[in-house]
C-alpha cells in the first residue's frame, strides 16, 4: 500500500463529509476517516495486479512486480477489505454500495485504459460513498447545482494529479500499448503542458479572489494553488529521469490540499487542519519511508 494515496483519498472523501447536511455523530467522523484512508490501499492492489506487465518496466522495485509480494494473497485481502466496507455500508446506508462499485469499476477500467478522467472520477467516488453512507440520497450529491460543483472541482484535482504521474511511465505504458498524453506527444512537449496546468489553480483562485473577496476557505485553496504551480514548474525544468519520482510528492500534496481547499469552502476549521494533516503525512512518508520512490 503506498500509504500517500490514502491522503489523496481521505481529504477527498472530507468534502463529502462536509456536504453533508445533516449531524455527524464524534464515532462516524472516526469510522469513516478511517475507511477514507484506507480505501485507496484496498483498491489500489486490485489495480497493481492488473498493471503487473507494465509495473515491471515503470517500477520494477515495486513488491508486486519483482515477486517480494504474493499478487493473489494481496488480491485476496483486498477483496476481503472491501467486503468488509461493503458490508459496513450496507448496515449504515444501503445506497452507499453504488459508489463502492462505481469506484471500484473505474479504477479496473483505469487499469486496463489509463484514461485519465476514470482515475478521477475513482477517487472522487469518495466524496460520493461518504454523502451517501452518512445517511444522503444517493443522487443527492448531483443533483444539487452547488453539490455538483464540489464533485466537479475534485474531478479537476485528481485528472491534474494523475497527469502528473504518467511521466514516469511513458516507457511502460508505451510498451502495453496505453495511450497516455505522454505516450502520444512524449514527456518534454507534455512537460510544456504541465506548466500551464499547474498554474490554473492559481489563476482560478486569483480569478475567485476578485470576483468575491477573501471568502472562507480561500486560503487554504491558495497554498494547493501554490503547490500545483510548484509541481508544474520542477516537472517542466530539466532534471535527472529518477525526479519523476520524488517531484510527486509535491503533485500528491497539491492534490489533497486543493481537495481540503474545497471542504473548506463549507467548513474552514476543517478544511485547514485537513490541509496541514496531509502536507505532514505526504511528505514525511516520501522523505522517511520512500527512500527508493519507485516502489
């Protein structure tokens, strides 16, 4: 389990929390955190397995790839976690079951197409399981224009963040035949492009900024803002090939507070201590347990 993404989907699963109208007992808030964090884990083993060919050129240092981890043991645990939330689910909000397997439907289709918008839409399926599970109508979260918004919003993070990590990749995925940007344009035009996309949060927020003053929440949307441009700027400027490693965690931590930017929007208490939470996980995991970042 690369124990980061379970910040990317925790501090996206906290805008559901968030949108949620109705009181949140102290024993929900834990339980489903929890969940969040781990969720991504359970998942992401599932698109391992089916990503086994291409991980052995793009990351042949991960366990799976180089055989230090039983892939149908792992495979067989993530089952048994995910029936577990599912069950979980069922006893608090039988709905809640559609977004579980939406999610888990579009990171297999992920895995087989690398298409960045299912990547996104996965891990945003989190905001959607926690409106759900904590008691909302399954539809809730679209139907309303304002809700929507926020779902749209995480869509955005997570397609940014995923461009970012395809990098990496190029070889690999080249060689499967997955048609990434980078595999059809090739990583220096893209690093071109990365620049751009990583300063459009902050042109947003500069955009919002002038529109409507310094609301709640904004602040925390700036620093994202600031990490993304960040993250465009150290993949557009020439360094070694094994930099496409170690710049993610700046990627990784610009996505998550992008996503805490939005629970903050509703609630800034939350949404700043969620913010400063992720930073401190993402990059003390890179700078003290990912010595080789490739795994």
């Amino acid at each position: 389990m690369r124990l980061y993404y379970g910040f990317v989907t925790l501090s996206a699963g906290w805008v559901g929390i968030v949108l949620y109208p109705g009181a949140i007992s102290r024993a929900n808030y834990v339980v489903l955190s929890c969940i969040l964090f781990c969720c991504w884990g359970v998942n992401q083993l599932i698109n391992d397995y089916l990503n086994l060919e291409e991980d052995k050129i793009n990351a042949p240092s991960r366990p799976m790839a180089c055989g230090k981890l039983n892939a149908r043991a792992a495979v067989a645990v993530s089952g048994c976690c995910i029936a577990v939330i599912l069950l979980y689910s069922m006893w608090k909000n039988p709905a809640s079951c559609v977004p579980i397997a939406a999610g888990v439907l579009a990171n297999i289709f992920y895995s087989k197409t690398k298409n960045i918008m299912l990547f996104a839409f996965s891990i945003s399926c989190c905001a959607w399981f926690a409106y759900v599970v904590l008691g909302a109508n399954v539809w809730g979260l679209f139907t309303d224009k304002h809700r929507a918004l926020f779902f749209l919003g995480l869509l955005a993070c997570n397609s940014l963040m995923t461009f970012f990590t395809y990098f990496k990749d190029e070889r690999g995925d080249k060689s499967v035949g997955k048609r990434t940007p980078q595999v059809i344009f090739g990583n220096e035009p893209m690093r071109k492009a990365g620049l751009v996309l990583g300063m459009l949060p902050l042109v947003l927020v500069g955009v919002v900024y002038i529109c409507m003053g310094n609301i709640p929440g904004l602040g925390v949307l700036l620093a994202g803002s600031i990490l993304s441009a960040l993250t465009g700027y150290l993949f557009y400027k020439p360094h070694p090939a094994p930099y496409d490693y170690f710049y993610l965690k700046y990627n990784f931590a610009a996505c998550c507070v992008l996503q805490a930017g939005l629970a903050a929007l509703v609630n800034p208490f939350a949404g700043s201590w969620l913010a400063l939470g992720c930073v401190f996980g993402v990059l003390s995991i890179f700078s003290g347990g990912y010595t080789h970042a490739d795994q």
